[in-house]
C-alpha cells in the first residue's frame, strides 16, 4: 500500500485528538497527565483504513499549546498533508495562525480542514463562518483546502471529513528519491520488555528490514535491526513514508534520544555550521549577524547563532541566505526543511531550506556571495563541480560529496561521470580516488613553473617542491599532482631532485662553477660539501647540482663517494688502451695514474662497470672496443 501521513494542526483544545479518535478508533492521550488535564502533551500516532486497500493513512496528533510548538514542528516535519482542525465556536487562534506559519514554512501543501464543534454553532452562521475561514487560509499552505463542518462529539460530518481525508491523500505523489539512503528522524524512543529499546519516525528514504546495520546521528552510535513494526504489525521491512517502529539491538534509550536520525550507509557526518535559503515571517522581528535562536530540523531543536546573512539585515517578510552556527551537532543535508524561533518572547520568525551542511568561510565584506550558493537539488552536477573547486589541492572523494549531498555513492557516479568526461574535473588513483578541478591542476602547473625557474639548474627536492605548491595534501592528492606536473613536461626529475623543463643547467653560472671545480680538481675527488664551501654555496643546492651532472655524465661518481669531472675519467681510459700491456695489477695502475689505493680501486671497479676493463683474480684485463662500439664519454 501507498503510505501518506496526514500531520494534525490547530490551538489548544480544538479538537485535535478528538477527531483523531473519532477517524481512526485510537486515542492519541496515552499518558495519565494528558487523560487528567484533557490536553495533548507529546506527540500521538494513529492509521486510518482506506476502505479500497489502496492507501496506508497515518496521523501524527502534535499538542497545540503554545509552549509545546517545538514539539508540534518534531511532528509537523515528516507529513505529506496537514489536518487542520479549527473549533467552530472559537474561528481561528494565535496557534492556528503559528501553525499554519509552520506547515508552510516546512514546505506542506494542502491538506483538508476540519471546522469541529459545529454542534455549537447556529447553522446559519456555519455556513457564513466557512466562508470566513476560507478568507483566512489564503495564502497560507491550506490556501483553497476543502473545508467540512463536524462534531467529533455528535459524529456529524464525520463520514464526510473521512472520506475527504482520502481523497486528498490518493492525490500525494511522492517524489522518486533514488540512491538515498534509509533516514528516520527519532522523534520517540522507549524500551520494551523482550525488544529492548524502541525509536519511532517517518521514514523520509530508503527502506530498513530486520538485520540491517544502522548509524544514530549525530551521536555515531552504531546499532542492529531488531525488530521492525508499521502500526503495531510485525514486518520484515519498511521504506520511505510509513510511520515506522524500530527495535535495535545494542543500544539503549539514553543513546536515541528525539532529534537523533538513523541512517543506513556510512560516510555521514553531522555539521556544526550550515547555510540556509530562509524567508522570514511579516509579522515577525528582522534578523541579524550574532542573533540567538533556536533552529528546529526534523525531530532536532537545537540553539544557533546567525553568522552570516545577505542582505543585512533580512527585513520581516523577507528572504534570503545565511550561515548557521549550531551549539551542537546536527545531521543535515540540501532540501532539509527547518524552522527558525526566537526563545524569548517564544514566536516563530521564519524558516526556509538547507543549501549547503559544509558552508564555505564567508567574511561579512563579502556576504554577497552567500547568494551564489548552489541549489544542488535543480543541478547536481554543477554543485558537485563548485564543491571539487572549493575543495583546492586538498581535492575530495566521491564518498564525501555523496554524504554532502545527502546521498549513496552511487547517486553521484553519472554527474561525476559527465564531469570527467567534459574535462573539468581530475581523477587521481587510490580507492577511494580523489577529485580535483581542472583549473586547481592548472593552476598548480603554474605555480610550479614559476618556483621552478627560481631554482636554477639546482633545482629542488621533490618533496619541497609539493610541499610549497600543496602543503598539507593527502598521498593521493600529491601523487595526482606530481603525476600531471611530468606528464605534461612542467619539470624534469633527476634523482628526487625536480628542475624546470626549460632549464639548461649548465649555463647557470654555479653550475658552470661547480663542474668547473671537478675538472680542475684533476682527481682529487672533492666532496659536494667542500665544494659548496669553496664556493660559499648551500649545500643542498650543490648536491643537487652534482647529481645533475652525475645523470648527465659531466660528472661520474665511482665506489658510492668519489666524485670525478668525466673528462678526467675519460683520459685514463683513452692511457689504457694507449698503454700497450694486456692485464695489469693495482700497484702498476697506481704508478700510472699516480693515484692510492684508497681510490685507485673505486676508479678500477668504475672501469668494470663501463667494460673497460674485466677483472681476472688479482689481474685487470683491458678489454678492447668492437668496431661499431662507441667508447665511454660525455654525450
């Protein structure tokens, strides 16, 4: 069957309950204050059967008491219509009128109004106050609702409510709401013998059935399935629009408190700063920065103070954006309604839509912006393209942006999908891979190129390099980077040290200075160190600059320490193969070349490694070029 859940709505003592009771057989008032004192105090549920099977009709009866508003707006924001309930010997009351404010600021529309307690009106003046009534609902969220005179009391009219309350509900449509996950909003909890405790909602997505894994927000409690019920009947599973029972295992009563959501799924993180569409009330005060009042969303109420608002200062009647500061954490995602009270003198002020959980810093100069802020619901793709530029060199996953969007991972792959298809967005590996905007890579290459060809041919270090263009990036996001940096030939790396691609090394004038001091060293073997003191040079740039040369066989680097001009090296092995003798032993090397053994023999083992010699025991074999070889030198 197709849920609908009707909300009740009307001042005090009109009747509420009553005509609950007279549709639907149950009594609302289960506890003994709300029996001794004759009035609604917490939040009530009953069904109604439809008669065609087509329907599951469920009602939440909310107090109408003026300091119980709060727990009319827990109720009020689950319901698909409103039953309106206005007593015919009273017309409309100040909580009427709040209530009304609140259904249309949480986004109901239409519904059916009940005009109780005709039995204590003349008919005459019935049929003149139905039309007074209808004056007053417009503009409001009953705006040309259906209205039916009835006495819970003598049951007049009654079949007639029921039948509309019906008709009204067979024309909900009940928007798709694909890739969500199961959310429920507590707005009960209790314990029962044998199931432990018991939460109590409306399903707002998804489905939950018995042995599912569940998450309490904000608190992060994790719990099991136990039970499931819809009106007091057993199920396996229930999904989005019922009123829902929830037995879970694993927890208790303290830990589910009203206001808490349980979500399916994992990834979701509860905010303390959200960004808001908000219209204000005209009878109300204006708003302002540094505004204290209490923010109500779902089952949750909770303290705020207003951060920021564009325009400044939001008149009564207004609309506008701004940016919450939450006293505590709430779980809230785009298209969530809220509703916004002032905590004294107690009155609603307005209410309006979640825009953004994750808000950029907005400062007051440029509050401006806070208008630009996407409406993701009209455009995902474009939303999540603003978030992947917001997010900089730090980039994001998909994981996250489907938790800001309120949504499974799998509701954001075909936006993505286009994203990466059309260029602006940037892939990284890993799992999960991490997001950036195409102009944050672009706009690092730049970066890059402009640190690089301060550098000189010394270049820098690769991690230094990532550290001055991404400081504080994740492995995957620097891996991204470094990836798109050589691909497109920004840099060139040579043993972990990076130089602008553009670069001629050599013709810097320390580098020409350093291999300068190599080739007329002879072969004396001057450490980077001591060269970069001779030279009055740092000396991390002149080991750069000598593993340059290294790679680029200007230099050569023989046993692991000794560092050669190539020339020098070249000579002695152009006065091998001059020298006339087929094998020779360390000491007559050394004669030769006039060198200790010290490095005598990491120069013959360098000779081994560029097969101009082989050793043969305690011998040195000069072996000879074939013809078509080029013999070891510079490039």
């Amino acid at each position: 069957m197709r849920p609908v859940v009707f909300g009740t709505a009307g001042h005090i003592d009109h009747g509420k309950t009553s005509l609950v009771l007279a549709l639907s057989g149950i009594d609302c008032d289960r506890l003994p204050e709300e029996k001794r004192r004759g009035i609604t105090l917490v939040l009530g549920f009953a069904s109604l059967a439809d008669p065609e099977g087509e329907l599951e009709v469920s009602f939440i009866d909310v107090p109408g008491h003026e300091r119980l508003v709060h727990t009319m707006i827990a109720g009020a924001g689950g319901i698909d219509r409103a039953l309106l309930v206005v007593a015919a010997d009273e017309g409309v009351m100040p909580q009427t009128r709040e209530h009304l404010d609140v259904l249309r600021l949480l986004g109901v529309r239409g519904g059916v109004v009940a005009l109780n307690k005709a039995d204590l009106q003349d008919p005459e003046l019935l049929e003149l106050q139905v039309e007074e009534l209808r004056d007053e609902l417009a503009g409001t969220a009953l705006d040309g609702a259906p209205i039916v005179p009835c006495s819970a009391h003598t049951g007049a009219g009654l079949p007639e409510l029921r039948d509309m309350v019906l008709a009204t509900a067979r024309s909900v449509v009940r928007e798709a709401a694909p890739h969500r996950p199961f959310r429920l909003a507590v707005d009960r909890s209790f314990s029962v013998a044998g199931t432990g405790t018991v939460v109590t909602g409306t399903a707002r997505w998804g489905e939950v059935a018995v042995g599912d894994e569940v998450t309490l927000l904000p608190s992060g409690a994790t719990a099991r399935v136990r039970s499931v019920q819809v009106h007091g009947q057993a199920r396996h599973l229930a999904q989005a629009g019922e009123r829902v029972a929830i037995g879970l295992a694993g927890l208790s009563v303290g830990e589910a408190p009203r206001g808490e959501q349980v979500l399916s799924g994992s990834g979701w993180r509860p905010t303390r700063r959200l960004a808001a569409q908000i219209e204000l009330l005209p009878h109300g005060p204006a708003l302002d920065e540094g505004q204290v009042l209490s923010l109500h969303l779902l089952a949750a109420r909770v303290t705020v103070r207003v951060e920021r608002v564009h325009p400044r200062p939001l008149s009564p009647g207004g609309t506008g954006r701004v940016v919450l500061r939450l006293a505590r954490p709430v779980l809230a995602v785009p298209g969530d309604r809220l509703v916004l009270r002032r905590p004294s003198p107690a009155a609603t002020v307005g209410g309006g839509i979640v825009l953004d959980a994750e808000p950029p810093r907005v400062r007051r100069s440029n509050a401006a912006a806070l208008s630009e802020l996407a409406r993701p619901w009209l455009d995902a793709a474009a939303t999540l393209e603003g978030w992947i530029r917001e997010a900089g060199v730090t980039g994001v996953t998909p994981v996250l942006l489907a938790a800001r969007l309120g949504v499974l991972p799998a509701g954001v792959e075909v936006p993505l999908g286009r994203l990466v298809a059309a260029n602006r967005v940037v892939v990284g590996r890993g799992s999960p891979p991490i997001l950036l905007h195409r102009s944050v890579v672009e706009g690092v290459r730049e970066r890059a190129r402009e640190v690089l060809s301060g550098c000189g041919p010394g270049g820098l270090p690769l991690p230094e390099l990532v550290s001055r263009l991404a400081p504080h990036v994740s492995e995957a996001a620097r891996v991204l980077l470094v990836e798109d940096l050589r691909r497109v030939g920004v840099m060139r790396e040579v043993s972990g040290r990076v130089f602008a691609a553009s670069t001629a090394p050599l013709e810097d004038e320390l580098a020409a200075r350093v291999e300068g001091v190599y080739r007329t060293s002879g072969l004396e073997a001057p450490s980077p160190a001591e060269v970069a003191h001779l030279l009055g040079a740092k000396d991390k740039v002149v080991e750069g600059i000598v593993r340059f040369l290294v790679n680029h066989q200007r230099l050569a680097r023989v046993g692991g320490k000794w560092v050669l001009h190539r020339s020098h090296l070249d000579g002695i092995v152009a006065s091998l193969r001059e020298w006339g003798v087929e094998t020779f032993d360390v000491a007559q090397f050394k004669d030769r070349f006039a060198l200790t053994r010290k490095l005598a023999i990491p120069i013959l083992e360098w000779l081994d490694s560029e097969r101009v010699t082989r050793r043969e025991g305690d011998l040195r074999r000069v072996v000879r070029p074939r013809a078509g070889t080029a013999s070891p030198g510079p490039p």
